[in-house]
C-alpha cells in the first residue's frame, strides 16, 4: 500500500519574525490536522516542518508562501523528508 503521509521541512524568510507567524502557522496546522512544529532561526527566517495528508501538506505550504497578515515573505525553500513518527501534535519551538 502506497504511503499516504508526506513530510516537509520549509524555511520562510522575508519580513517572518515579530508579526506571530509562529502563532498563526501553529493554528493553521492544527485545523488542518498537521503535526510538526516551527520556530525561528537565528538568521531571522522561520523554519517549520509539517507532517500529514498530502493535501493538507499541500495547503500548509501555499499558506505559508504568503505567512499571516502582517507577514511580506520573500523567500520559501522546501525539502521533502522522510515521516518521522515522533511528529505527535504541532508544537512552536523556543
């Protein structure tokens, strides 16, 4: 049977930290149904990784290519990966 989970890691740069993109990527994956997490790097880009359907993957990434409100990203690199089981719920990381 066909694997029906997908993995991804992104890295959102842009105007990305101090406008609750964590916050508002946190909600989104969690209506969605996603696990995972994200956080923010030292450079000042936001890196999250999101685990689950193909299509909801799909809708997290289009989400994220524009981020919330507030948000200008200028930036969005993706890296499939393997589904790590140790994905349980959507987290943000400090």
């Amino acid at each position: 049977m066909k694997n029906m989970t997908r993995c991804v890691r992104l890295i959102m740069s842009g105007r990305v930290q101090g406008v609750c993109y964590r916050a508002n990527t946190k909600e989104m994956a969690v209506e969605l149904g996603l696990s995972g997490w994200v956080r923010n790097c030292l450079d000042g880009k936001v890196e999250a990784v999101f685990k689950g359907a193909p299509e909801k993957v799909e809708k997290a990434i289009d989400w994220c290519r524009q981020g919330p409100p507030s948000a200008m990203v200028t930036g969005l690199e993706i890296y499939n990966e393997e589904p790590e089981e140790h994905y349980v719920g959507f987290k943000i990381k400090y």
